[in-house]
C-alpha cells in the first residue's frame, strides 16, 4: 500500500512516516505540507491512501481533498484531526472522505489506513457523537425514515450503523451472519442512493 502523508507540522509528517513504514505492507511515497502540495503530490504519485491534516494555511485540507475527489471519485482520503471544528468534520463527510483519526492516537493509524484500504470508512464513536449537533435539525423533529421504503430490518442496521457499530458487532446484536449483515448494508445504500457507511449515518441523523 502506497500513502502520501500531508501536514503542515514536519515533525508530525515525519513521525508518521516512521509510524506507518515500521509496517512492511506500507510504504509512504512522498510527503508535503500544505493543500496545494497534497493535490500536486497526489496527480504525481496516485496513492492508495491520502493520510492528511485538516487545517493547514492556504487550502485546507478539506478544500484540497474536494478537489482530489472531483479528479479522483475513488480517492481513499483518511484526515488527521482533532475535532476542534465541527463544520470541517461535516464538510469532510459531505465530501467523501473515507475516514477520521485523532492526531495523537498513534496506535490507530495503520489499521485505519489498512481499513480505508481495504475499501470501509473508519467513522469513530467521537465523529459519531458530534453528529446530531453539527445538523440543522428542522424544530419539527419527529422521524422521517418512514417515508423511506426501508423494511424494520434495515432501518435496525441503519440505526446500528449510525451508532458506529462495526459489522460483526451488528450482526452479534442482530443474530444475524457477517456476510448478511453486508448485503444489507449494500442494499440499503443502493436503495437510498448512498455512497457509503457515512452517508448513511448522516442520513439517519438528518431524517431521524
């Protein structure tokens, strides 16, 4: 797996690179500082991951990454953050982004790299518990999921989904098979015109 590191703190990117290349399936084909980097950077190396800060001068991060899914809609952009603001955390699952770690949670990088890799969004119970206060809600907010052709069954992995539960777990409280579990999921994101497990948390904090 090739990763393209970019943030504005050196000492951070170059702590990082040493992080992710002590694991042999990773290696970090470049590194920059900036957003501006980050879309030059990307177009020359085509990662398989783009490991990026949000906030950084000039194009941020979240600006950056919009770009790069317009050119690239399959990008695997994973943003290093600490939740400060809530509108960058919003405007970064608008956009696709496949995932979001805490900059000092070191331990988690390489395997959120190895899940946004393996094509799932990593979408942590902090991101989780921010949403219903980052939506508008309308004052009128009884549940619309009813008018959603959903069966129970679904709308009960939809809620499980947007509690951040992974998909073995949603089949343990379900009583139902992994491999159920995610023909569900994809049927659920077909039906609802969905990207991916994040949009369908969003979905169901907006219509909920």
């Amino acid at each position: 797996m090739k990763v393209l590191i970019i943030d504005d703190d050196n000492l951070v990117a170059v702590s990082l690179k040493t992080i992710i290349e002590a694991d042999e399936d990773i290696s970090v084909c470049a590194t920059g500082s900036s957003g501006e980097e980050a879309i030059k950077l990307f177009d020359e190396h085509k990662p398989d991951v783009l490991l990026m800060d949000i906030r950084m001068k000039g194009i941020t991060g979240i600006e950056a990454g919009e770009v790069i899914l317009k050119k690239y809609n399959h990008a695997r952009i994973l943003y290093l953050t600490t939740f400060s603001d809530d509108e960058y955390i919003l405007k970064a699952i608008s956009i696709g982004a496949k995932g979001y770690i805490i900059k000092q949670d070191f331990d988690a990088i390489v395997p959120a790299l190895k899940t946004v890799y393996g094509g799932q969004t990593v979408f942590g119970t902090e991101v989780i518990s921010k949403l219903p206060n980052m939506i508008n809600y309308e004052e009128d907010k009884s549940s619309r999921l009813s008018e959603f052709d959903l069966t129970k069954q679904e709308l009960e992995i939809v809620e499980c989904v947007a509690e951040g539960l992974s998909n073995k777990e949603i089949a343990t409280k379900l009583y139902l098979s992994e491999g159920t579990v995610r023909n569900y999921i994809s049927n659920i994101l077909t039906k609802l015109d969905l990207r991916d497990r994040t949009n369908l948390a969003i979905f169901y904090y907006k219509n909920n």
